[in-house]
C-alpha cells in the first residue's frame, strides 16, 4: 500500500500534500494573468513539498507541537529545474509564503540567517518523495527573460519590475494556498461580491439625467462631463481627469469607470481615497445610487463591518472579501492600496492579484505622498501596464502626471487627458485669494467673526485649540485630537447649524452674533468634506491644501465677492520652514490668482522636479539593484505613507466603547478595528507626558486606553491636563 503524505487533518478528513499542491497551483494558475499562469503554477507545485519530510508527517499525523520549517525545501528543489532570474522569482515567493517574502542577503549569508541566501543553506529532511507524486513543468526562460527586460533601461528598472513581478505572483500562490486550505478545513467556498456594472451605469445614467441644466453653472458642469464621456471609447494605461471643485467629480468618474469596464470587460472597479472622512460619503453615496445592484467592499482602518447594520452571513463574506478583494467594486484607502502592493506579507499581499484587470480611480491623485511619489507612480505603470488594468487621475489641482510619470516611471506609458479644454473652468471660480500675510489671533477672529460664516483652517493641532479657545459665539472644532466618532458629530452639527442659518438669514442682513458660525480646523476639513461657508481663511501652506481649503468658500457660487484669506500667524514665534508654504508664497508674488492653470503647474514644477534625488531615495532600487538582493522585507518594512511617530489612544464615547474598553481590561485583547473611530491621536513627545501623568493604560494588549476622563473634551479632545475642580 504506498505511503500517504498529509498536508491538512480536519476532524476525521485528511488533505494529502500531493492534493493540496496541484489544487493550490491549479487556484494559483486561475488567479494569474497569461503571462505568469505557467510560472505560478509551478510555484503551487512547490511551495509544500517540504511537508514530505519525515519529520513533518510525524507532526501532523500525531498532533505534535513541533516547529518544522518547510517553506524552503520548494525553493531548494526549484535549483534542479530553473535558473537566474525564473529561479530567483520563485524561491523568493516559495519560501516566504508563510512569513513573507524575505530580503534577498548575499551569497556570503550563513544558515541562521532569514534571507533567502540564508535560508537555502540550511539542511533539510529528505523529501525528495514528492517527486514520485509531483511533476514539475518546464517553463520557457527566454521568453520570461526577454518581458523582464522590456521597457527597462538601467539595472534600477529590472530591479523595480522584477520585484513588482515577485509579489504578484505570491500574491497569486498566496490567495490560492490560503483559499484552498480553508475550503478543507473550514469547508468555507467564500463568493465574490458582485456587481451589475450595466444596471448601476443606468442606475447612475438617471440620476445624472434628473439634474436640472438651467444655470450657467450647471451648464458649464455638463459640458466639462461631456469632454469626459466622449473619451469613453478611447483605449489609454491611465486617464487624467482635471476637474474643478464643484464640477461633479465624483458621479463623473464613477460613470467613466463603469463605462470603461463594460466596454473592456474589466473584472472590478477600486475607488482609492487619500483620508478615511471622505470613505464614509463616497460609500453612503454608491451604496444609495446603486442599491442592490452593487454590493461594494468598503475596506479602511476605520471601519468595521461588526459594527455595521448588515446581516451576520453578509458580513462573513464581507470579512473574507477584505482578504484578497474579491468584489467588483471596492472603495478604499490609498494607504490600504500602496501598502498592499508594497508589502511582503500574504495577508496584505493576497490582495495584489485582484488588481489585475480592474479600473482604478485615484480621488485626489494630487494628494499621492511627495516622499513616496516614485514608487506609488511605479505601482500604478505597473498594474496597467503589467497586469492589464486602467488608471483613472481625478483631481481639482492636477499636477504634470505626463511628466512626472515619465521622469520617475515607465516612459512609455499610454496617457490620456480626457479634459481638453479648460476654459469653462473660470465658471468655477467662486472666490478670491488675497494674502494678508503676517496677522496676529485677535484680527484673524476679528475678520472671522464679521461674516455670517468662517472657516479657518490651520497647521496645528495646537494652533487650532488656541484659535478656538478665544473664539465667541456659535464655534466649532475639528482635528485629529478628537476622535472620528466626535469628529463626525461635529460636522454634522456644523452642516444643520449652517442649513439653518441660511434658512433664517437668506440675504444674510442682520445676523445677531450668537448666530453667526465660525469653525476652527486642521486641514482635515480641506478634502471631501462637503461644507460651504461664508468665508475662508487659511494659514499659509502647500497650494494645493490653499485651493483645496477655498473650495469650502462659497461652494454653491451664490454669493459675490467671496474671499479665501491666506495669512501667517505673527504670535506663533516660528519660522516658515515649510518647502511647499515657502513655495506657495513665492506664488502669490508671481501670479495674480493663485488658482489658475499656470499657478498649479509652476507650484508642481518647482514641488516635484526640483527634489527629484528626495523623490527618487524611496525606489525600492535605491536599496538594491541586483534582483537577488532585493530587500523585500526591509522595503516593506519601511514602506511607511503615514509615519509612527503618532500613537493611537482610544477614548470612551458611547456604551459600545466602553464595553469594548472593559474587555480589554479584563482579557488583555481588543479589536483594533472596532475601536479606530473612539481614538485620538497625539505625538510621541505628548504620548510620554500623558504616561508621566498616569492617565492612559493598555492593559498588556497594546491598546492605549484614557483612564481618566476629564482630560477628554468632546469639543476639542485631548487636553493633557484635567479641569480644576472645587471640592
């Protein structure tokens, strides 16, 4: 009777090795585009044979604990088969497919250490039975050398496609291994989500259809939307779309998406938002829009379906699809999306696969990190050049993407601009910019507090409470010194009170003070945030955050001479040192309104072409361009859009977090996911002074936790010292 090798126990079930081999290179083979199917094949084949050592069948047929590493041993045998490059590319993804894909070493490594020259030193039991069940294909090298060569042109670019071409195909052994592991031993079968793109593009089509077109401003709206539907036809790897704030971005994009898939027969559709306050409309958008013809993955750190209203199988699906994002429409971060692709870790890295043949929408592509710019445009050459998906750039300030794509991308990528004619942009145009230059508080709140409505809109989380503070009347608050739970109280209390006040006061005469409503803000407020007031004054920063911050400023174009302010505190005692609001200074000396074309393309000329050598030090080619030391794992590592040098400290607000809270007190665990939206977040030199001051504790999860409530205010957050009391 021969031998049986066990992969998988499940009760009285076993999964043999040779089983769960060919069903993960089958999976592995279906998840990949034609051109890695062979390669990712093989790769399934490989990826367990270490399983056949002696050792580990004892383990697993016996229920040992016993550690036996087997990941390597696929990669060791890949040596008898494959060569240079192929060879790299698989033991790379063999044996980091369960603790990630390591840093490549050097030839001189020892056995102890985990690089993969490290790793393919160390001895192995004999599992050379798995050539009697498993029959390892031949794969034509030439032809993989001769695609990894194309569109290269120095040994940093071979680097950079060679490793974006590694963690794809992980990603595609990845999902397959994990997929086909819990199919036997959960007997989970986990479903896409789906989505009719022809019923939502009608859907879509009638809710633009019932727009009125009366006003010179709806229809410059139209025309602008028009320039971007007659381009539907055309075949491009990524679209501009410039469209001024008010222009209809959002719907627009998405009907050019929808359009683009059904024409290309594109599997899904990704929405990439820069901040997690503007997920939450866009999401409550598409899901009213489309209704049941969608069911959209809403995947962010801030968010937890467990605390959604949606019924418990649809969130086990929902769960399982934030996985490896099998739906058809997601709507996401682009820390979640760069991150994933960047990452050398399967439970991000499973994802990567399913960006394959999808359209892609990047909201505000103007906010693409400036540090991480080279390798974000990178990813993007790459899933549309590589991987067969479209790219969509959707801004208001559009800087030069052909350029910028060619000088620190792929040269030839196939660029279209579906806005032509930009002359109907002056329609949009709702408010002045003047620079009041130096300014102290009490005159800032002064000219505040003169309109109907103020925003203003600072650096500074401090700043903010300090402006705040000697504010009078109807005020608000907003920064990231608050949790995202008051956060969203807050502005919604800020939407009702301004809907009021211009109920009340339509022609705006005679508007006692106490109604009057100034709101105070970090640059929080600036991107999706959809809030219309009086007037605007923003403390001098980045263009792009000035333009932004003005499309707060008479929204509607109701309203004649609106104004946004930029300005610089004087009581500050702080120098400029910011490169971009040095920049923007400079501007308003150059131009007489900030806001036109040239002004956005002279602030980007000089942002991203004068600190080409910043741009370029995060290339993963920069840490090594020899594909056999790629620093997979120091890369992904450092791979950081946000830095940490904030910590999170999580707040009670409402009877759910502070049950979740006393959970963690008792258990020593806590779900991270749910608790986002009760967190604040303050600085590492604020984190330690709060710890002097004994106040937060994480009880041994790792979960900071504010143990004294008095020194949190639902109006400002955080304030680091108690109220006084009298007893």
């Amino acid at each position: 009777m021969p031998k049986v090798y066990i992969a998988h126990k499940n009760d009285d079930s076993i999964q043999t090795v040779k089983e769960h081999c060919y069903a993960t290179a089958d999976l592995g083979e279906k998840y990949s585009i034609d051109k890695f199917k062979k390669i990712v094949y093989a790769i399934g084949l490989l990826h367990d044979i270490g399983k056949y050592q002696p050792s580990f069948q004892n383990k697993i047929k016996n229920n040992l604990n016993l550690m036996v590493e087997h990941s390597t041993c696929g990669a060791i045998a890949a040596k008898e088969k494959y060569h240079n490059a192929l060879l790299l590319l698989m033991q790379y993804c063999i044996t980091g497919h369960h603790s990630g894909i390591p840093d490549g070493g050097s030839k001189d490594n020892t056995p102890d250490m985990n690089t993969l020259f490290g790793r393919l030193k160390r001895e192995f039991e004999d599992y050379t039975a798995y050539k009697e069940e498993i029959s390892i294909p031949e794969i034509d090298e030439d032809e993989f050398n001769r695609f990894l060569i194309e569109d290269c042109l120095n040994p940093g670019d071979i680097a950079e496609k060679f490793s974006f071409i590694v963690r794809y195909c992980f990603s595609c052994l990845t999902d397959a291994d994990s997929n086909d592991t819990a199919s036997f031993c959960n007997g989970i079968h986990n479903r896409s989500l789906h989505a009719n793109f022809k019923n939502c593009l009608k859907r879509l089509d009638d809710k633009l259809n019932s727009f009125t077109c009366s006003t010179n401003l709806q229809k410059a709206r139209s025309q602008i939307q028009k320039q971007v539907y007659y381009k539907t036809d055309v075949d491009s790897e990524i679209y501009l779309m410039n469209m001024p704030t008010g222009s209809g971005k959002t719907l627009c994009s998405m009907k050019f998406a929808l359009e683009r898939a059904i024409k290309t027969n594109k599997k899904r559709i990704i929405y990439i938002i820069p901040y997690n306050s503007i997920i939450d409309q866009t999401v409550e958008l598409f899901e009213a829009l489309f209704g049941k013809d969608a069911e959209i993955l809403r995947h962010q750190s801030s968010f937890s379906y467990d605390d959604s209203d949606y019924d418990e199988d649809y969130k086990k699906v929902v769960r399982l699809a934030t996985e490896n994002w099998d739906a058809q429409i997601i709507v996401t971060t682009a820390i979640q999306f760069f991150e994933s692709v960047y990452s050398n870790k399967r439970g991000k890295l499973r994802k990567l696969h399913n960006m394959a043949d999808s359209i892609l929408v990047f909201d505000e592509a103007h906010l693409m990190p400036e540090d991480y710019l080279q390798p974000c445009l990178r990813a993007v050459s790459y899933i549309t050049r590589i991987l067969g998906s479209e790219a969509i750039f959707l801004t208001a300030t559009m800087p030069d993407y052909r350029k910028l794509i060619n000088e620190y991308s792929l040269k030839n990528s196939v660029i279209t601009n579906l806005i032509t004619d930009t002359s109907l942009f002056e329609k949009f145009r709702k408010c002045s910019f003047e620079n009041l230059g130096g300014i102290d508080i009490q005159k800032l709140i002064l000219i505040a507090q003169d309109k109907p409505s103020a925003l203003i809109v600072v650096n500074k989380r401090s700043t903010a409470r300090a402006v705040y503070s000697l504010c009078k009347g109807k005020k608000f608050h907003l920064s990231t010194y608050m949790t995202a739970y008051d956060r969203k109280l807050t502005i919604d209390n800020i939407k009702s009170e301004l809907s009021e006040l211009e109920k009340d006061f339509p022609n705006t005469d005679d508007i006692p003070d106490d109604r009057r409503i100034t709101v105070v803000s970090t640059s929080l407020i600036e991107a999706g945030v959809d809030l219309d007031f009086h007037c605007v004054l923003r403390e001098l920063s980045g263009l792009d955050s000035v333009l932004q911050a003005g499309g707060r400023c008479n929204r509607e174009g109701k309203r004649k001479d609106a104004a946004v302010y930029v300005f610089s505190l004087n009581d500050q005692g702080s120098v400029l040192t910011s490169e971009r609001a040095n920049i923007t200074k400079g501007l308003f000396s150059d131009y007489k309104d900030i806001s036109c074309e040239e002004c956005i393309d002279s602030y980007y000329e000089r942002l991203f072409f004068m600190n080409k050598a910043k741009i370029e030090s995060k290339a993963i080619s920069k840490y090594s361009s020899n594909i056999a030391s790629v620093k997979f794992k120091t890369y992904a590592d450092e791979f950081k859009i946000i830095d940490d040098t904030t910590v999170s400290i999580v707040v009670e607000r409402d009877d759910l977090s502070r049950e979740l809270i006393r959970n963690i007190q008792i258990t020593g665990f806590g779900n991270h996911r749910k608790l986002q939206k009760y967190a604040f977040t303050v600085y590492r030199y604020e984190f330690e002074e709060l710890i002097k001051q004994h106040i937060i504790d994480d009880y041994g999860s790792g979960i900071w936790c504010l143990t004294n409530k008095d020194y949190y205010d639902e109006n400002t957050g955080i304030k680091f010292e108690a109220s006084d009391y009298l007893v």
